[in-house]
C-alpha cells in the first residue's frame, strides 16, 4: 500500500513537472529575449541545429542570457575583490 502511494506521488509530482514547463515554454511566445531569434538561429544553423519550433530558440536564448550574465557577474566580482587588495 505504501509503494502505491509512493507511485501516486511520483506521478502527480512528475505532472506538476510537465506541467509547469509546458506553461514556461507557452510564455516563451510572449517574450523577447535580449538576445536575438535570428542570432540564435544563425548559431544553431551553424552548428548543424534547426528547429521551427520558436519556443525552443528563445529557450537557447534565455540560457545564453543567463550564462553571460552570470559571467558579467563574476568578472564584476573578480574586479571588485582585486580593487580591494
């Protein structure tokens, strides 16, 4: 009994999981990225990658974003720590 209800849980939890990326792709239509559709398509092209799905573009775009910001973010961080030395 225990096991099944285990087994529900999982199930539920994995559909939340479905779910909430099923929402996070469908507000990817609604968004501009910073980063460019054409850019990122022309980056993937070059890569062997192509996709019609815009979703999925604007998805490279986010992480892409995220990635040099975060870079931004600790080059920022280095540069401060070696002002204070």
């Amino acid at each position: 009994m225990n096991g099944q209800t285990s087994h529900q849980q999982s199930k539920d939890g994995r559909h939340d999981d479905d779910a909430a990326l099923t929402e996070f792709l469908a507000s990817l239509m609604d968004y501009t990225p910073t980063i460019p559709d054409e850019l990122v398509e022309h980056y993937l092209a070059k890569s062997g990658f192509q996709c019609p799905d815009i979703r999925l573009t604007r998805l490279v775009a986010v992480a892409t974003q995220k990635f040099i910001a975060d870079v931004a973010t600790d080059a920022l961080q280095y540069v401060f720590v070696l002002s204070v030395y």
